[in-house]
C-alpha cells in the first residue's frame, strides 16, 4: 500500500488549511510542524511582546550587564559591516535615554540616512565610521532637530554633518543655509565644493 504525503495542515486559531510551507518547525521539536501557521505565530509572539515589553526589556538589560565584551564586540562588528544602520540605532538610542518622543523607527531612519551621503549645508561628504572609542569627527553625521522640538519623527529632523550641528546652535535652519551658502559661494567663487576647515563661523 502506498503511503500518501500530506501536505496540508490545518491551522488550530485561523482554522484554515494551508500547505505544509506554511507552517514552521520549533527547534527541539524533532521535525514537528507548529500547531498555528506562520502568520497566526507571529501574531502570537508580537501579541505576547506586547504584553512583555518591560520583562524583555528587564532581560536584555541584564545580559548586557553580565555580557560587557560580547556587547562591544557586537558593535564593534556592527559598525564594520553596517556602519549606518550602527549610527542609526546609536543616535535613536542616545535621543530616547534624553527623553525625547521617538515616533520614528530604526527602519525608517536608515532608509533617510541612506539617501544622504553629503551634508546638506556645507557639502561635506558624510564619514558614518565612528572615531576612537565612539568618538565623533566634524564629519560624523548627525541628528539635527529642526525647530529644537521634543518630538524625533521624519519631519522634524534632518542629517547634517557635526560640525554644522554644533555651529548651528539656535539658529533656524534656513538661516544657518543661507549664511553658509553664501559663505561657500564666497570662499569657493561660486562652485558647490564643501566649505573647508577654519573658514569663518570659528571653525
């Protein structure tokens, strides 16, 4: 008698029958597919992050403190191979522990920093490799609040090199534009060339 393969399983919370790609396969479970399909599974684990967010973040909060090496060298590794996304997660990092409302992913943010490779005041390109020991350098991208707000979303900030952040201070970003373009179009006799080190603004 011939054995027939099943390739479907029903799924016990949506209840729908699937083929059998749909479902996964738990580690130690010796080849057993998961009782819920993938997407009822990750609705279940996103619903129980939800309801664990302190637990998880108590858990990882303990194994960075018992695991200091391992998390250097996670960011050391990180930074090589995915220095954007290490300056992303850096900067959000940083802003949130300060107490400003974050209402922008990691996702999103490396998507803009992605789309940035010069600064767009004084044209320098943007080094994303941090300096020594995490360091930043002039050219170092940086998250600049637009209006100085409490709120980080997508259209209240805006990447600039360091050295522009720390010149702008509390000037309107127009303004800062418009005395830096002047300058360069000054100094560089009108070609869109960054504007060099130690020219004017104390720099």
């Amino acid at each position: 008698m011939t054995k027939v393969e099943i390739k479907t399983k029903i799924c016990t919370k949506c209840k729908r029958e699937l083929l059998i790609d749909n479902f996964g396969i738990p580690p130690k479970s010796r080849g057993r597919l998961n009782s819920q399909c993938k997407d009822c599974r990750t609705e279940t684990t996103n619903a129980w992050k939800v309801r664990n967010l302190e637990r998880i973040r108590k858990t990882k909060r303990a194994w960075v403190l018992k695991n200091p090496e391992k998390v250097r060298e996670h960011m050391r590794t990180c930074q090589i191979v995915n220095p954007i996304r290490a300056w992303v997660r850096g900067s959000l990092g940083s802003h949130r522990a300060r107490g400003f409302k974050m209402k922008i992913s990691i996702d999103e943010l490396e998507k803009v920093a992605r789309n940035i490779s010069r600064c767009p005041y004084c044209n320098v390109e943007l080094d994303w490799l941090q300096g020594n020991k995490g360091h930043v350098k002039p050219k170092s991208p940086s998250l600049d609040r637009i209006h100085n707000g409490n709120v980080i979303d997508e259209n209240s900030i805006q990447i600039i090199c360091n050295r522009c952040n720390t010149i702008k201070g509390n000037e309107f970003g127009d303004d800062l534009r418009c005395r830096l373009i002047t300058m360069l179009k000054y100094i560089q006799g009108g070609s869109q060339k960054e504007i060099p080190a130690g020219h004017g603004l104390g720099i």
